[in-house]
C-alpha cells in the first residue's frame, strides 16, 4: 500500500463492548492483511457512550495494534 493509505473505520449506530471487541479484532486482522499501519476511526454516526470499551482498547487492542 502507499505509505499515505489508510483503512477507515466507520462505527455507526449503539455500541457495546463486544460488538467492539469484534470489529477491534477485524480491524486488526485487516490491519495485517493489508499490510496497513494507519487506521481513521470515525464515531460520527455513532449512537450512545463509546467509553464502555475505553479500558480494552487502551489494555487489550492498543497493544496488539502497535505491535
């Protein structure tokens, strides 16, 4: 992929934080496929609170995406 390219990330309606852990681990794998380092993730249509998966993006998915 060009060093400019980017895999967006678009969340829409409610939700919870296993739909969340889902489409964190997809965009993960996708992440690897690609391969991708850069990810835009929109919450603009976003239904609700984001903030019941904030403690496993920043202890679980953080990581494994930096890696």
């Amino acid at each position: 992929m060009p060093g400019n390219a980017y895999i967006y990330a678009h969340w829409i309606s409610r939700q919870y934080l296993d739909t969340v852990q889902k489409g964190g681990h997809a965009y993960l794998d996708l992440m690897r496929e690609q391969p991708c380092h850069k990810l835009l993730n929109s919450h603009e249509e976003l239904v609700g609170p984001w903030d019941v998966a904030n403690d496993w993006i920043s202890t679980q998915w953080m990581p494994l995406a930096i890696s």
